[in-house]
C-alpha cells in the first residue's frame, strides 16, 4: 500500500526534528509522480450559478495551512497567511469589514459566540468581534495551529500541531482544560478540527484515535482507536486522522491516513463499522450516504448503515481533491487546478465544473442555506448555488 501513495499526500511533518520534509524527498525521480487525470469535456449543463467572486487576501502563500471560509449569519469570515481576516456580506460578497493581526495565521477562521477565531504558525490564537473585527484577546499555545478553532457555549477549542487540545475561555482566551496526546515520530502536517456536538468535544489524533470530551470541564467522555499502526517503518506506521470529521445523527464519520474509514456513535464511542480506506482529507455525509475522497483521489458514496459502496468516481485520480461537500443534489470536490468539480449524488458521474482560479483549492467548500463558499489557496472566494428544481 504504501508505495501507492502518490505526491501530493506526501506534505508530511516530521515532529520529532520539527523540520518539513517537501513531497519530491520521498522519491528519486520524477518517475515515481503519478500525472493527474486530464478533464473530459462535459455535455451536460445542470445551471450552476456563479453568486458571486471575489479576491479575499492573498491566500495560504503556497504553504500547507488550514485556511477555509466561514459562515456565521449573515457573514462569510476569510483569513490569509499574511494576517489578514476579512468579513463579507453572504449575498454581494461586499467586504464589511478588515482586520490586520500581523500574524502569519495557518488555521481558521471559526466562529461562534459573537467571535471569529484565527490562530498562527507561531502558536498564537487571537478572537476578533464578529460584528466589528475589533481584537477582543490573544494568547499564546504550544505550537503551531494547523486546525480550525471552535466555540459554543462560552467555549473555545483549538487543536495545536504537538497535540494538545485546549478550552479556552471564550470571554478572554484564559486556558480552562487540556489535554496532550504525543504525537508520532512522523505525521502529516496538518491536525484534525475538533468538532463541537451538543456538550461534547471530538477530535482526531495523529495516534489514529478518535477521543470524546466534555465541552465545559474537559473531561474524557471516550475514547475509540480508529486504525493501530502496523509495519515496520514510520512512514508505514502512520494512521493521522488530519481530515474532516462528519457528524448526522448522532454518528461520527472519520477517516485515517493509511488506515479505516469509520462510523462511530457520539455517544459511546463505540466503532458501529470500518473498512479499509484511506484519507488524509476527509468525509462529509447526509443522512443517506457518506463521502470521501480518498488517498488516490477517488471520491466514492458507502452506506451509512454498514459502509458499504454505493459508487466510486475515478475520472479524477491525482488531482490533489479536497474532502467532499454536500450541496443539494450534488457533491462538490475542489482539486489542485483550482477546479470545482460537480458530481451526482445519485451515482457519482460528473455533471458540471466550475473555477475559482488558477490555485489549488486544498480545503473543503463550505456550504450554508444552499449556497456553497470555495476559497482558493491564491486567495480568491467564490459562491456558487445549484439549479433550482
């Protein structure tokens, strides 16, 4: 399996020197690079519209972070690598408002609570008003956040690159819990978004764990082993779970690098079904099917009930997809070329594409009221809405 794994997986983080081995150093020549699927020109036309487009800072500079539109009301939240976080008006796109943090920020933004929550390669977090941008707190954490932080409930959550897991004060960013899980040898770069569920905390570690906690005290509510290492090399051994976690009645879907797909019960924790897949980006699901794009760049639809496949597309193999969103009848994945790709939820096929730019488009599209935010890694944001039927 492992040498299956193709390039652009391969942006991995090598904690225990702490230095970022590029995606080439894995492979002695360019042989070993598997070319991305070329596009088919598509016949039909299922009238997607283009609400609006817009250039929203200058994007993740080329660096691996975790930088994804937010909708919080009436508002789309954005955030660059330089610092900058911006608050646009949902139907126009309109810039309501700008702040400069002087930050390099790597994750975010999130929302919550009447705040917008950006933190920095620096290990720096920082809570802006929602309304205002006005910088309400920062503080400091461990390390380098690579995730989106969250907050509900007079609680902000926020998953740091060494491993811990903090709650956070919302009203002034003072830490209440955490908790610390060591992380491999070797790992992706990137960490999984903690998931806010009710009073309940989920969040994925590059143990390949899936841990529950209690949203106010921090209390461990469970803990599920998703995939165990096995092999006999670090690169072998990595099971991260680094992608989107999905969360429809009261089941967690989740993903591991080399390892499981997974549905898992908010609940208990208990593991109701796996099988083998691979994913370092993540799933989405509604309450008939589960998505995924996996470590080739197939996207494929399993049965919620028992995983089962239900479809598989491979028209798009290699070409860097972001984890699968839900739009209606359709299932969005951005890819490398800056490409939205539309498939059908019935069965897979490709119905439509649409661009955001030239960039690659490495976070997942963000879909609210029926209308689907897609922030390209160059800094250009778009909405798109399906047909109306």
């Amino acid at each position: 399996m492992l040498y299956r794994i193709t390039i652009p997986v391969l942006m991995l983080l090598l904690t225990g020197c702490g230095s970022i081995m590029s995606p080439g150093e894995w492979f002695a020549s360019e042989d070993n690079i598997d070319p991305p699927a070329e596009l088919i020109e598509l016949k039909s036309d299922i009238g997607v519209q283009t609400l609006w487009t817009t250039s929203a800072g200058e994007g993740t500079d080329g660096q691996r972070l975790e930088l994804v539109p937010y909708v919080y009301e009436n508002r789309v939240y954005v955030a660059d690598s330089e610092g900058r976080v911006e608050a646009l008006d949902v139907a126009s796109g309109e810039k309501i408002w700008e702040a400069e943090t002087e930050l390099p920020i790597s994750g975010g933004p999130g929302a919550g609570g009447g705040l917008v929550l950006v933190g920095s390669r620096d290990g720096d977090l920082v809570a802006l008003d929602a309304m205002s941008g006005q910088e309400k707190w920062r503080t400091h954490l461990s390390s380098e956040i690579l995730s989106v932080p969250k907050a509900s409930d007079g609680r902000v959550v926020v998953h740091t690159m060494d491993g811990n897991l903090f709650g956070l004060d919302a009203t002034d960013g003072k830490k209440v819990w955490g908790y610390k899980r060591s992380v491999p040898v070797l790992s992706l770069r990137g960490s999984s978004s903690p998931v806010i569920s009710g009073n309940s905390v989920i969040c994925g570690f590059a143990s390949g764990k899936l841990i529950a906690f209690d949203l106010q005290s921090g209390d461990l509510l469970w803990e599920s082993s998703i995939s165990a290492p096995s092999g006999r090399t670090e690169l072998e051994r990595m099971v991260d779970i680094d992608g989107e976690l999905a969360v429809v009645d009261d089941v967690v879907y989740v993903a591991t690098f080399q390892g499981d797909l997974a549905a898992v019960s908010l609940e208990t924790g208990v593991v109701l079904w796996r099988r083998n897949m691979s994913s370092h980006a993540g799933a989405a699901a509604d309450m008939s099917q589960v998505y995924i794009s996996d470590a080739e760049d197939q996207v494929w639809a399993v049965d919620p009930r028992n995983g089962a496949a239900l479809w598989k597309q491979k028209k798009l193999h290699a070409r860097k997809l972001s984890a699968p969103a839900v739009l209606g009848e359709f299932i969005l994945v951005g890819d490398l070329e800056g490409y939205v790709h539309w498939l059908s939820r019935e069965d897979g096929s490709l119905v439509a594409r649409t661009r955001v730019g030239d960039d690659p488009i490495s976070t997942p599209p963000i879909v609210r009221d029926g209308v689907a935010y897609v922030y390209g890694d160059g800094g250009n944001l778009a909405a798109f809405r399906g047909p109306i039927r």
